[in-house]
C-alpha cells in the first residue's frame, strides 16, 4: 500500500496544525506555508499523519492510499 499526501497551496493559510500534529512529515517553508519534509512524501509511516490533516483548519491536506 502507497500513501499519497498533497496540500493545496491554494488553501492553505499557514497555521502549523499540521507541523505540530505530525512533525516527521511536515514542516512550513519561509512564508509559513506547509510543506512535506524531504523524504516524508509517502508520510515516513507517521502515526499522526491522519490527525495532521484533519488538523487543518482549511482543509487543505488530503491523505490517500493506492
């Protein structure tokens, strides 16, 4: 099983629920914006990867798996 993680920059506003929820997978970049550490595309098998995207506020972090 494939994890699949996309954040839609155009919804996302910045407010690290989701770095604090799963700090192995994301991380904010220099506009405070979430982005996917390197290496953690597939999620680094996070527990919390779940949780960080129900985490946003906006909805901007979908989580899928093939």
């Amino acid at each position: 099983m494939h994890t699949d993680i996309e954040i839609d920059k155009d919804l996302c506003i910045g407010a690290g629920q989701c770095t604090l929820a799963a700090p192995s997978v994301f991380t904010q970049d220099d506009d405070g914006y979430s982005m996917l550490l390197p290496g953690a595309e597939d999620g680094a098998g996070s527990p919390m990867l779940r949780e960080a995207a129900r985490a946003c506020p906006v909805g901007a972090i979908t989580v899928t798996e093939s």
